[in-house]
C-alpha cells in the first residue's frame, strides 16, 4: 500500500507512467486518461495512455489523443510499457477483467497501481486509491487527485481542463444526472476558467455524428423499440443485419438508449445489440431503480444505479427473452 506523501514523494522524479482505462472507452474514460496524461507530462514524466480497445471518433480528438496506444492494434510495445512501467493509472474501472487481457499484463507489473474511480465494489489490486462512487466522473476525481491531493491547481491548463470537462460533461449526461452536485459545477466553473471550451467541447461530442449514425437511430426508434407498459420499461435492440446495412461503427450507438428512457412513463430502458457472438446490453434508469443490479445479477456486467451494462452469450432472442423474464421480480420498483 502507498499512502499520499509516498505517492507525492513517488510522483516528484520523473517516472515510466502507464494510464489505462475499460474498454470500449466512452468520454469519461478518455477524458479522465488524458487529463491525468496533460497533467503528468508537463512534470517531464514519461506518461502513455493505453486503451484495452478503440473508441468512438467522437473522443479522438482531444489533447494528446495522438499518443494514445490501443492495445489491440500494439500489443506487444504496450505489454513491454507495461511490464516497464514504474506506475499504472487505473481511470474509470476497478476490476481487472475491465480492461480484457491487459488485466492479466497489469495484475503481473510489479509497477505501483493508483486507481482513481467511481464505481461500486473495487477489486482489491491496487496500491494507492481515489474512490469516490458519489463522484459524477472519474474526471471530477483525477481533478480533486491533482487539485486537493498533489496540490497542483496551477497545472489544471487547457488541455487537462479539455479533458477533464469532456469526462465529467458525458458521464454526467451533461450535466443532469442526479449526482451533478453544486461541488461538480464549481470544478466545471474552474475548467472553464482553466480554459476548456464548453461550447466546442460539446459540438466535438454531440454534434459531430455522421449521416449513418442518425439514420440508424430513426430505424431504431422507428423499428426496435417495444413498450412494457406493465413495467414501464423500454427495450430497444438491434440484430447483427442492422448493423451491418447501417454500417455502425464503435459509438455509433452510444446514447441511443436515453431515447428510450425519454418517454415519461419509462423507469427502465435497454439497448441490446448483437455484434458477433457477442450480445451486448446497456440499461437506463431513472430515480432509485438499480440498472446495476440487473447487470452485476444476470448479465456479468455491473455499473452505476443509473447507468449500467453487462453481456451475453446467448443470441439475442434468448437474450432479450432473459431480460423480460428478470422484470417480474422487479416489478414493485419499476410501477411505482
Ligand atoms: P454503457 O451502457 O454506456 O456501455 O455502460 C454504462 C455504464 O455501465 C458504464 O459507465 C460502466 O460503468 C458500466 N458497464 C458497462 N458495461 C459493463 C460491464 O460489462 N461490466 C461492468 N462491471 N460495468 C459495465
Ligand atoms: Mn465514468
């Protein structure tokens, strides 16, 4: 175990730093990486960022995207960083399994890891934690790491501010999920004092979809989406044709779900999609109900009460058919 003045002590030479989050990266993931990564580089740290898998052409352009190692497509230097590293981030996740097979890379380094996250019940693997599951982002939690930990405000500059606004932008659905707290609006107040640009950051992310995307969520709106009015849940899932004949890329379906949750009567919705083998769930939920629990119980996944996903590996028929026969059990909480 490392305690903070060992860290701080640690982190004034100069280090082999790995940053690294789940796969899949969505913008919280990305975001909290990278503002971590503008962080350490400017103390001359030798830092990389090595995502499990790729992401979304909506995150692939913040600063310092360009020394982003995937994992997938550079195996081999990334075990090396790996193996190499004298400290690994761990940002956004806090099960190893999270990042695929790095995690076995990352469990064997005999680097130092510091886990800076916000999600429920930790793996215990790390030697130094920043856990909050009240924080909004693992974002909000890399800015409190820096500012009220290392004491390093006056290093929070435009590029960690980009960064870690993004994150705490997309993972609290801008702004609006019940833990948007008035602490997370005064760091986004000083991010934007730091210099990030809310109003492009958010044209960069949600406004820069392609022709493909948005008639891919007609056809889902307009052809997958099924009521339970007796649960007032939504399911919206897709077959592996659609994704072919829209040519969905990684992100395309992101966010899709929350049309579902839109309707007022909606407590639950699901998005299930088949790529592959694989069938791939992300639930919604509004007030107290525990889309986690779902996920963690029946689909071996996990997440926040709000926002949470998990997989299959039954086709999707099955899988939607397992989804709706979990509903019974919570149908007190989902009519209320
Ligand atoms: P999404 O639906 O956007 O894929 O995921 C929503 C949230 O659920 C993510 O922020 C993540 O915390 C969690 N999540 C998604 N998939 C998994 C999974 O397979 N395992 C776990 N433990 N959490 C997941
Ligand atoms: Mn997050």
């Amino acid at each position: 175990m490392l305690d903070l003045a060992s860290l701080t002590e640690l982190l004034d030479q100069p280090r082999k730093i790995v940053i690294t989050t789940h796969h899949k990266p969505d913008g919280d993931a990305m975001g909290s990486s990278l503002g971590l990564y503008n962080y350490l580089i400017q103390q001359g740290h030798h830092a990389k960022v090595i995502t499990p898998t790729d992401y979304p052409d909506f995150l692939n352009w913040m600063p310092g995207n360009g020394e982003v190692i995937i994992y997938t497509e550079n195996t081999e230097l990334s075990a090396t960083l790996i193996a190499d590293a004298e400290i690994i981030f761990c940002t956004d996740f806090n099960s190893l399994s999270r990042i695929n097979e790095m995690g076995v890379l990352v469990g064997k380094s005999a680097a130092y890891k510091v886990m800076i996250d916000h999600h429920l019940e930790p793996e215990d693997f790390d030697d130094y934690r920043h856990w909050d599951i009240n924080a909004c982002a693992a974002a909000q939690l890399v800015y409190t790491f820096i500012v009220d930990q290392l004491k390093h405000k006056e290093l929070i500059n435009k590029d960690v501010a980009t960064c870690l606004y993004t994150g705490i932008m997309t993972d609290s659905a801008s702004f609006r999920l019940p833990n948007t707290t008035s602490t997370v609006h005064r760091i986004v107040a000083e991010l934007i004092d730091a210099g990030a640009n809310n109003a492009r950051i958010h044209d960069l992310v949600y406004n820069s979809a392609s022709e493909n995307r948005l008639r891919f969520l007609g056809h889902c709106l307009a052809n997958c989406l099924e009521i339970l009015p007796e649960y007032n849940t939504a399911i919206i899932s897709v077959n592996k044709t659609d994704i072919a004949r829209f040519n969905v890329n990684t992100g395309d379906t992101e966010g899709i779900v929350n049309y579902a949750l839109s309707i007022a009567t909606v407590r639950l919705a699901a998005f299930i999609v088949q790529r592959n083998d694989k069938v791939k769930l992300s639930l919604r939920s509004k007030g107290e109900f525990p889309a986690n629990e779902i996920c963690k119980k029946y689909f071996n996944g996990g997440g926040h009460r709000n926002a949470a996903g998990g997989q299959s590996d039954e086709p999707l028929e099955a899988t939607i058919n397992k989804f709706k026969s979990i509903l019974p059990e919570y149908k007190t909480l989902l009519i209320q």
